[in-house]
C-alpha cells in the first residue's frame, strides 16, 4: 500500500477486500482518509467506494468483523455506516451526479471510479487506493492530487465553475481546508468562487455554520476569514462582521481596520485556548463598533459603548446563523459586554471594589475573559504590546489577591431574600430587591466586609431608610 497505515488500519482493509471478492465488487478507499494518510493528519473515518453495492459490502465486512457491528444505511442515498470503537466506515457505491440550479441535491445514477472521482470537490480529496486482489494498494490519482499535496494547492477536478455552481457548499470547504491545511487555493479555482459566490444562498444555515466552526477552530483562522472576505461569499453569509472593514480619516485623524483587527485578536486567542465559543467571542467582541462609531472634534474617533450594543447582537447573529441559543450564546454575550473591563483596569490605579465587581460579573469565566482581554492587545507598536501585557499582568495578580482573600468568584452575598423577607414581614416585592442590591453593592465596594453579622447590621439600616418596620 503506497500509504503508512497501521496494523488495524491494514486489518480492516483485508477484511473490506475479502467481503468486495465474496460479493464480486470493486472497492477502493477513497477521499480524506488518503489524503490525511499522505499528509500524516490524524484520522476518524474511512470512506469506501465499490463499483456496486455500497450497502450490501458493508453488510458483508460487517458480518466478517468481531461482535457483528450494526449497520446503519440510507437506501435513498445508497450509503452505509459501520462504527467501530476506533474509526467510523462510510460505504458507498460508485455514482455520477447531475445537478439543478436551486439545488444542491443531485440526480444521482450508478457510475464507475472514474464518474466518482469526477464528482470530488477537490483533487486532494480525489485520489483513490485500491482494494482489489491484482491491484491491491494501487494509488488511483487521475488528477494529480499527490502533486497538489506536495504543492499545497487547493485545486477542483473539473472547471471549477462547475464544481461549485454544482454544490456551492464546496466554495466553503475550499476555503476550510486551505485554512486548516495551510494550502494556497489555485488562482481559476479562487476567480471561481468569487464568480459563483452568490449560489452559496441555496446552502442551509446549519451547513454554512458548520463551515464556520471548522474555520474557527483552525490553527490560524484568519486564513479562512480573509478569503471568505476577499471571495465576496462572507458579505452574504455575515454582514456584520464585514461592516468592521475600512479605516475612515477625518483631519488626519483616522481608526485602525476594525476587521483585520478582529482577526488578528481571533488568531491570538486560537493560541491560547480551542474553546469554540471563546473563539466566537474574539469574533464578534468589537462587532457593535460600525454602529456606535462617532467622530469627536479635537479627540478624534470613539465606539462608546460598543461593547452594551455589540451584546446586545449577539443573539440575533447567534440566530442568523443558526449558531445555538443556550448557554453558549450566553457565554459569547457575556465576554463581549466584558470585554473592555480588564484593560480598562489596567489603565488606571486598581482598587479592591473594582476588581471585586470584575470578578462577581464573571463569575466562573474570569479565566475565559483574561484570555479574550489578552488576545485583544494588538499593536505594530511592540513595545506598545509590551507595556500593555505587563500592565494586564498586575491586574491577573490583584484578581488572584482579591479573589484569595474575598472569595467573590460566584459569590452570592451572605443575607438572602429570604432573610429579608422574615425579618422585615415582606412578600416578594421591589423593597425586598433593593435591599438585597444594597447589600451586594456595599460589599463590592468594600464599605462593609463580606461577613454575615455586618450584612446583617446593613441589612437592618438599609430597612429602616426604607421606612421598614423590623420584624
């Protein structure tokens, strides 16, 4: 075999070729498994292409497999799963697809390895390895794909106008996987997908999301962002982020490009954590600065309050593209309204009530929020860079001193409404809420410890300003 594979790798090929010569098909192993094998890439699944029927070799390898694993297949589409504990097997038989315009659902016809690999995005993800007796191991590579490998070219098999008008899902992957492999998408193949950018609006939120989350959770995502940019595709999928592009000058006074900025904090924060939604944060945590952009006489240019209004969008962009409405979205929301909180610390002589309502607000995700604060200190300026991360890093130890010594991290203050309620005879009301806020405030603010006896003497004085009769 012209790959390295390992020894079970190599033993569920001998098994797969043995079930293909019982049941009298051709197989080969086809797509990401070879090229990830090329390339030394970490693999989950094998995808497997027989001139025949994929279902019933997969019932056949199956059966010839330790413990019967199930099958799983989808008779419509002709093709079949077979998990396994180590790697998940995908069957399929041989076909050749046609394609409407509205559409990137295909007529689909039996076809043979050649109809199969014309069909394939891309050449990396064309080549083939054969499982047949006399042939066995046999690198199948019509296109040269091996040759773009090498090259690290992102390259279509056919016109690749074709290619996407076919299945505009395409133009994303393209992009995805010059991003996560660190290839250069051939110039006809690039000019193609600008040209056939506006197909990409038949492709379902939930896979352009998908898309996105590759993306995002490569190494250098940027690469992805830029070209989704520069392509034209990402004005129809994310408006809002290309609203951050531009740098605007007036009297020679002008702000840096908010869009390279973003992605160069995107890239900062991919070094330091693989949590995809702390990633989204890094994206959409000066979103709202297109909207609250102004131009101040004798200052120059403000985005007051863009981080309020940009949590504010996070929802409905969450929303749009159909990213999760949960905790997820929450988490995302929550780093961009904090995400100026840190730096503006460390602009200024730190006290205990500032740093303790910093560390109430974000609770659990003051670790999450470091990191977002950190990536977010961009500048060509190094030394600028410099001072800023050594000034960051006096707030991360008053943070540790604080929270050692107060204990605020997901803090809740020692008189509960409950309390109040008893001691006060009230039912639930707006007094109650405002005794409670009076309470955590002073705490914060250091104006009395966070103890119980001294809440409870606050508690009592709060009341009696109120008009309260104590219980």
């Amino acid at each position: 075999m012209d790959i390295n594979c390992t020894d079970k790798e190599l033993s569920i090929f001998d098994t797969i070729a043995a079930a293909a010569a019982r049941i009298g098909v051709e197989c080969y192993v086809i797509g990401g498994f070879v090229r990830d094998k090329i390339l030394g890439r970490p693999t989950k699944d094998i995808d497997v292409v027989c001139i025949g029927d994929g279902i019933a070799l997969a019932h056949a390898t199956a059966g010839a497999l330790p413990g019967n694993p199930t099958v799983n297949f989808f008779k419509n589409y002709g093709t079949a799963q077979v998990k396994l504990d180590w790697v998940e097997l995908e069957f399929v038989g041989a076909r050749k697809e046609s394609y409407s315009r509205d559409s990137r659902n295909p007529v689909v016809e039996p076809g043979t390895l050649e109809d199969d690999q014309n069909r394939r995005d891309f050449t990396i993800n064309a080549m083939a390895i054969s499982l047949q007796t006399d042939t066995y191991g046999k690198l199948v590579d019509p296109f040269n794909g091996m040759g773009d490998l090498e090259n690290k070219v992102i390259r279509t098999p056919l016109a690749p106008s074709e290619t996407f008008s076919d299945d505009p899902l395409r133009m994303m992957r393209g992009i995805r996987f010059a991003t996560q492999l660190g290839f250069t998408i051939e110039a006809a193949t690039l000019a193609a997908i600008a040209e056939n950018k506006d197909r990409i609006r038949i492709i379902s939120r939930e896979r352009i999301a998908d898309e996105l989350n590759k993306i995002l959770l490569s190494k250098k995502p940027s690469i992805g962002f830029d070209l989704l940019y520069k392509t034209g595709l990402l004005q129809l999928i994310f408006p809002q982020m290309v609203a951050l592009a531009g740098a605007e000058f007036i009297d020679g006074l002008g702000h840096k490009d908010n869009f390279y900025h973003t992605l160069q904090v995107v890239d900062n924060i991919a070094g330091t954590t693989d949590d995809l939604w702390l990633r989204w944060a890094a994206v959409l945590h000066d979103i709202a600065k297109p909207n609250t952009k102004k131009f101040e006489e004798g200052h120059g240019w403000t985005f007051h309050g863009h981080e309020v209004v940009g949590g504010r969008m996070v929802p409905k962009i969450f929303a749009q593209l159909k990213l999760p409405q949960n905790e997820k979205m929450l988490f995302v929301r929550k780093m961009v309204e904090l995400h100026l909180r840190p730096i503006s610390l460390s602009r200024e002589n730190i006290t205990d009530a500032a740093i303790r309502r910093l560390l109430f607000d974000a609770g659990e995700d003051i670790d999450s929020l470091m990191l977002l604060c950190e990536a977010d200190i961009t500048s060509k300026n190094k030394q600028k860079v410099k001072r800023f991360l050594e000034n960051f890093e006096i707030v991360r130890r008053r943070c540790a001193e604080v929270e050692e010594s107060d204990h605020i991290r997901n803090w809740q203050p020692p008189i509960t409404g409950e309390i109040i309620m008893q001691q006060f005879s009230l039912p639930p009301s707006k007094q109650v809420g405002i005794i409670k806020d009076a309470i955590r405030n002073a705490i914060l603010d250091g104006e009395i410890p966070n103890d119980y006896e001294k809440a409870f003497e606050f508690m009592i004085k709060k009341g009696q300003e109120l008009g309260l009769r104590n219980g």
